[in-house]
C-alpha cells in the first residue's frame, strides 16, 4: 500500500447551528488557515482526495480547499462515514441542531413541533445544557449512536484506507464538532478538547498495523483493537 494520511478538520465557520447552514463571508480566514496545513501532509507527488458530509458547511469547506491546493483533484466525494452521530426521533435520523425547532423543520411531510422534540428525554436535557456536544459525548444511551460507537465508526473508516490505496495520498475529511470530540475523546483516549476551531484538524496516518495520530501537539499509536 501506499502512505496515506488523514486529516479529519471541521468545517468553516457557519452564523448558527440552527439549520443546514452556509458558511459565513468572513470564514474564508478559517480556510487560508488550514491550507498551509494540509499542504505541509503531502509529499512530492502525493495525491489529494477531498471528502465531506453531506452538509452545506462541510462540502463548502471541502470545495474551497480543494481549489486552493488543487483544483485538479477529483470533485469533493460525499463520505457517509464521517456524518454527524446517527440520532432517531420518531423513526427519522435526525442532525444535530441547535433549536428543537430546527429539528422539527427536519419532518417533511410527516408533522413535527418543537414541543414534541423537546419532550423526549434525550433532547430535552440536549437542549437545556449549555454545551450540547458535551451532553451528547457523555451520555451513555443517547437515542442513536454514543459518542464511543461514532468513534470507532470513524477509526474503521479511516483503517479502511490501509489496503485500498495504491501511492501516497492525503485525504482531507470534512466533518463536525461532534465527530471531532468523539474521536479525540473516545478514540484516542484524550481529555474533551471542549468545541474545535473553524478547520480545526484532527491528523492520522494510516497503516496496516494500526494509526498514528497528531492532535494539539500531542501524538500516539492506536493499533486496530477497535476493529475487534
């Protein structure tokens, strides 16, 4: 196989998480940022993939990035690995958002209210807490996936890059504050970062013995126990 590294980023900056939301004017900052940063992965030669949720945020922060290191690399791919936590009310995966009713806007055409949305338990505590990824990433029985279940989804996704790859490649994943803290916390064993930066990035290079990583100037080895 070839080297491939990984590096997981959030997205730009977005005015809320009330909805499905745009980047904001002033988030091209965010993105001149962490140009530097993914160039400095590559190598002489290296081959760049640009993936990204299926969110405005994320697929902008993906297309804006590959523009400016490569405008020749294959058009932002979406990676159904790298979505937000997978949450269920009423029988619909719903996103995270930041109003219960932003999540009710989410029911078409079946009816929803915020007041339906807040009475379940999960939310109801979701929304009163005033750091709401935190509230998810340490609730253990969340309607949907715990913050351990999308970690290790996500080192699998990223794994699975050991033995499909011929040459060396980075792959910037575009994703969210949630995905971020549930790897940082559950997959590397690390404290909780609190909420990430506008393109904040989480690095992973990736073999078949296992992952190294590099977060906030700290770095280690997972070998694949969470594939087990």
């Amino acid at each position: 196989m070839g080297r491939v590294k990984l590096s997981f980023l959030r997205h730009a900056k977005v005015p809320s998480h009330e909805g499905d939301m745009p980047l904001t004017e002033d988030s091209r900052a965010d993105i001149d940022a962490a140009v530097p940063r993914l160039r400095a992965l590559a190598g002489e030669g290296d081959r760049f993939l640009f993936l990204a949720t299926r969110t405005h945020r994320s697929r902008q922060t993906a297309e804006a990035l590959r523009t400016a290191i490569d405008p020749g690399a294959p058009a932002v791919e979406p990676a159904w690995g790298l979505r937000n936590p997978d949450l269920y009310l009423a029988g619909e995966r719903v996103e995270m958002m930041s109003k219960p009713e932003a999540i009710a806007g989410q029911f078409t055409p079946r009816p929803m209210t915020a007041e339906m949305v807040s009475s379940q338990p999960f939310f109801h505590g979701f929304f009163a807490s005033p750091d709401r990824i935190e509230y998810w990433l340490t609730h253990e029985t969340p309607p949907g996936e715990n913050a351990a279940a999308v970690a290790r989804r996500v080192l699998q996704f990223a794994h699975s890059f050991a033995y499909s790859v011929e040459g060396d490649m980075v792959v910037a994943c575009l994703s969210h504050s949630p995905v971020q803290r549930a790897i940082v916390v559950q997959g590397l064993g690390l404290e909780d970062p609190g909420e990430p930066g506008w393109a904040e990035a989480i690095e992973m290079t990736v073999s078949e013995t296992g992952l190294t990583y590099a977060f906030r100037g700290q770095e280690g080895v997972l070998r694949p126990s969470f594939l087990s």
